[in-house]
C-alpha cells in the first residue's frame, strides 16, 4: 500500500533511502499512527524527509498519493 507513496516522493525529488522507508514502516506496525491522519502524516515525515527544504515537496507528494484519506479514516 505504501510503495507508491515511496516512489512518489522520490519522483518528487525528495532524496528518501529504502532505510527510511523501513522505519516508517516500523513506527505504523508499532502503532505510532493509527487512524489518525495528522499523526501518519507527521510519523510518514518525521522518517522520510530529513531536510527541511523537501517539506513542501513532501506535502505535495502526501497530498497526491492519499487525496480523500482524511474523510475516510486510515
């Protein structure tokens, strides 16, 4: 499910590793972001995005891959 959203930020610029993605992916099987769409969205950053001048580009990938995520639930 998350692997599109992977390859859209890379295709977005943003320099993610396999190694980030991983953590990501640790902190959503420990449960750190669970139904919760402002905690994902920080948990997915806080992982991926290492320098604050990809945030914009972050958002705009995050926005594209889960449009209508926050009216549905995770």
């Amino acid at each position: 499910m998350f692997i599109p959203f992977f390859e859209s930020l890379r295709n977005n610029g943003i320099p993610v590793s396999l190694r980030e993605f991983l953590a990501f992916l640790e902190g959503m099987k420990a449960g750190l972001a669970t139904y919760d769409i402002e905690s994902f969205y920080y948990l997915a950053r806080v992982s991926m995005v290492k320098d604050e001048r990809n945030i914009d580009k972050f958002d705009r990938a995050f926005a594209a891959a889960f449009e209508g995520l926050g009216n549905s639930g995770l």
